[in-house]
C-alpha cells in the first residue's frame, strides 16, 4: 500500500471540511443521539469554522493518501492554538481520523509518526492528546506510543457533556 502525507493548505478548505464531518459521524455516530451528532457536526465542521482553523497559523492539517485517494487527516496545534493551555513546549494533537474503509492499515500510526516527527524538529518537549474516556481501542494504541493520562477535561457533543482523558508523552 503507497502511503504519503501532504500538507493542507486553503485550497484543500471544500475536501478537508467534507472528510472531517464523514470521519467524525463515522466514528462516533453510534454512541451518540442523532440530535447531538447533528449540532456538533454543524458547528465544528461548517465551512467557516473550519475555514478559520486552516488559517490559523499554530495549526497545521495533513491528508493521509493511500493508493492515490485521501484517507484521512491529521490536525496538530501549538501555541494558543491548542484546546487546553498546555505551554509553548507542548504540540497537541487534535484530530487523527482515518476513514472506515481504511482503519487496521496503519495509517493512524503513519500520521502519529508524522506528528512525532514535527514535534521533535520543533523541539517540543511533550506531545500530547485528548480521547474520549469511551474510545478504548484509541486509549490502548496511545498508551503502546507511549502516552500517559494526566487529567480529564469535558467535551461537549450537543448538550451533552463527555470526558476526555488528558494523555501526555514526553519526549526527552
């Protein structure tokens, strides 16, 4: 399988917005109500929301290609970017989707790996995530990379608030 990263700039805004609501409602869809689903979707994925994301310039968005088609993305934040103030030497990572048709085929790790990868020529000192206390099989992969959990925080799907795990892998 070719795989390959390439960086999102704003011309990739239509394509990224679209794979960012199909992988969110694929993902998480089944354990959340419709009602809920829909409004996160509305407000986290609209073109503008995502849009002001893209341009923001302590984020940064890769597609993951596999055989020629876009399978997935990863977005990475530093700075004030990042969902939780966390310091200048700590690059988070906010998203690794991957579509349906493309999991169990180790392109969530190549997008890892690429995250690392920035995380080290920056010279960031941790690298860290937050996952739904629920989302076990990503809870298990972050903690074979590595990762530790440090704290919670609440997400908010709807009206509904959910917790998040705070997990942080040190790089020194």
């Amino acid at each position: 399988m070719a795989m390959s990263i390439k960086k999102c700039t704003i011309e990739d805004l239509p394509i990224l917005q679209k794979i960012g609501y199909e992988t969110f409602n694929e993902t998480f869809k089944n354990q959340n109500s419709p009602e809920n689903m829909k409004v996160y979707l509305e407000k986290a994925f609209n073109m503008e929301q995502v849009k002001k994301e893209l341009s923001n310039r302590s984020s940064e968005f890769y597609f993951v290609v596999s055989n020629g088609e876009i399978a997935g993305y990863l977005k990475l934040n530093t700075n004030e970017a990042q969902s939780e103030s966390m310091g200048e030497e700590s690059l988070e990572i906010e998203r690794i989707y991957i579509k349906k048709e493309f999991q169990k085929h180790g392109l969530g790790k190549f997008l890892f790996n690429k995250a690392m990868e920035i995380a080290m020529d920056s010279k960031k000192q941790n690298i860290w995530l937050g996952v739904w206390e629920k989302n076990k099989n990503a809870i298990a992969f972050y903690k074979k990379m590595g990762f530790e959990q440090t704290d919670t925080h609440s997400f908010y799907m709807g009206d509904e608030e959910q917790t998040d795990l705070i997990m942080v892998k040190s790089l020194h």
